[in-house]
C-alpha cells in the first residue's frame, strides 16, 4: 500500500512538472506574441477614449465598460476559434490575412492625415438630432466595431508569433493575451476618460498643490487626447506598414524590407543609444511604407467617395 501511495505522488508530481512546463510555455508564447502587437495596443489605447468623451461623468465609465465587454466578446467567440481554426487548417493564410489587415491600418491612418491636413470635421448632423441614450448605443456600436478590427489585427499578430507551437499552447496563449490586452487597454482608456473629473476633484482639495495639479489636469485633458489621436495615427502608420514590409520579406520581395533595414542600421550607429535609434529609424521607415500604401488604397477608392 505505502508503494503504491508513492507511486500515486510521484505520478502527482509529474503531472505537476508537465503543468509548470506547459504554464511556462504558454506565458512565454502569450509575452512574445504580446509584444508584437503592442503598436495596434496603443493604437487601440489612443482610439478609444474619444467614444466615451462628450457624455455626462456620470455615463463615461458605464460607456468604457461597455466597450470592453463587446470587445471580450469580439475576443473570445469570435476572433480566438477563427484564430485556431486559421491555424489548424490553413496557417498559409496569416500572411496574407495579416497583410491586408495592415493595408486597412494604413488606409484609415492617411484618411486621419487627410482629414487633418484639410481641417475636416466629421460630426454627423444625424448625431445632433439623437438623444443622449441614442447616441451612446452608436458610440458604444462604432466603439465595437472598430474593436473587432484592431483586435482582428491583435489576435493575428499575436498566432503568427505561436504558429509553431502545439494548438492547445496556442488557444492558451492567445486567450491569456486577448485578456491582457483588454483589461490593460480599458484600463488606461476608463482612467484618461475620468482624468478631468480627478482634476476637478483635487482643485476643490484645500492644498494650494492639490489645486495646482487639478487645474493643470483639467486644462491639459484636451491637449493629451489631441496628443492621443497623433499617437494612434502614427502607430496605425508604423504597425501597418511593419506588417507590410513582414509580409514582403516572407515572400521574398526584397527591396522594400531591404531599405527598412538599412534604415534601422543607420539608426544604430549613434552611441549609446543606438538600439533606440534604430528602433525609431525602422519605426518611422515602416510609416513611411504605410503612408505610401496607405495613399495608393485612398486614391483607388477616392471615386467611390464621391459616388457616395
């Protein structure tokens, strides 16, 4: 009886080794193909406050919450069994999917240039006529759809990264990041949306500092969300064409990651911070490429424009 009671807890703790393995595994693959799409996370992080801005404090919160919950549900029923379908069944489509996902993140980036360098503004008369419930259900709508194309975005970045990996490692990864990037993203977006409220409530503090601070919150909300939406554009514009220029040396089309590359060299010849140079000259080469793409798709849609 003692051997067999031992051979059961030598059992147990092989059972325990192979799930700290496979625990390790899958935090591993969930931090590296996490890493790869933190431009669309910033992107994402920089878009979204401006669903929930413009409504009662009260309602900002609910609002953001909303959100979040559509885009759990854009993760989890939707976007993660397309994921591993993908992966099971034809992983040669990733390249591709993730291709013309770039271009669409191209595309809409230069559409933001565009608006800007005119002084466009797209306030819809139809959103004057609505209520205030009307128009919170079409932002909290828009919100979520434009979620499901970054987390599209998000989720192929990220099986890319675990194709190699086997599909339960995968599936785990890829929920453990899909999680993640949620709770962070809606994290940061529900504390900006509800930072001029904590402005408003340390400027009515009796500390001189606490007034200062408030009131530098309050007047400085508008410039950091105008900050936001220049963050978000030029991400959209270096994640898009990174995603291009990937799928470009994948398939063996040289000149192009060829010239991001010595882009990125050049980059790290300044000393002692040439990594970041680097990082930054790449950054801004793959934006470039993005802003060609990104002007090509807009002109070949630009009848369609008019038409409508």
């Amino acid at each position: 009886m003692a051997s067999g009671l031992a051979a059961l807890l030598d059992d147990v703790a092989g059972i325990a080794k192979i799930a700290a393995a496979s625990v390790d595994d899958v935090a591993g693959a969930a931090g590296k193909a996490g890493s790869k799409a933190v431009g669309v996370v910033v992107d994402d992080t920089a878009v979204t406050p401006g669903y929930a801005m413009g409504f009662t404090p009260d309602r900002e919160l609910p609002i953001v919450w909303k959100i979040a919950k559509g885009s759990l549900r854009n993760k989890f029923l939707f976007l993660l069994p397309g994921a591993l379908l993908l992966s099971a069944f034809a992983p040669m489509l990733v390249t591709p999917l993730l291709m013309i996902g770039g271009a669409y993140l191209c595309f809409e980036a230069t559409e933001k240039v565009l608006e800007a360098i005119r002084h466009e503004d797209h306030t819809g008369k139809e959103e004057l006529a609505l209520s205030s419930e009307e128009l919170e259900k079409q932002k909290v709508a828009g919100a979520i759809r434009t979620d499901m194309i970054l987390s599209a975005e998000i989720m192929a970045i990220a099986l890319a990264d675990v194709t190699s990996r086997p599909l339960a490692i995968q599936a785990a990864a890829l929920a453990v990041v899909s999680l993640a990037i949620t709770v962070m993203v809606y994290g940061v977006v529900a504390l900006i949306v509800k930072m001029d409220d904590i402005g408003l409530h340390m400027a009515a503090r009796p500390s001189r500092g606490a007034q200062a601070t408030g009131a530098a919150l309050v007047k400085g909300m508008p410039k950091v969300l105008a900050g936001l939406a220049i963050v978000g554009t030029a991400a959209m514009l270096w994640v898009g064409g990174g995603i291009i220029v990937h799928g470009l040396h994948e398939y063996h089309f040289s000149p192009i990651p060829e010239w991001v590359e010595a882009a990125r060299h050049a980059g790290e010849v300044v000393p002692g911070i040439g990594p970041v140079t680097g990082w930054l000259a790449m950054a801004a080469a793959s934006a470039v490429v993005g802003l060609v793409v990104g002007g090509v798709i807009v002109a070949a849609t630009l009848p369609f424009h008019k038409k409508h």
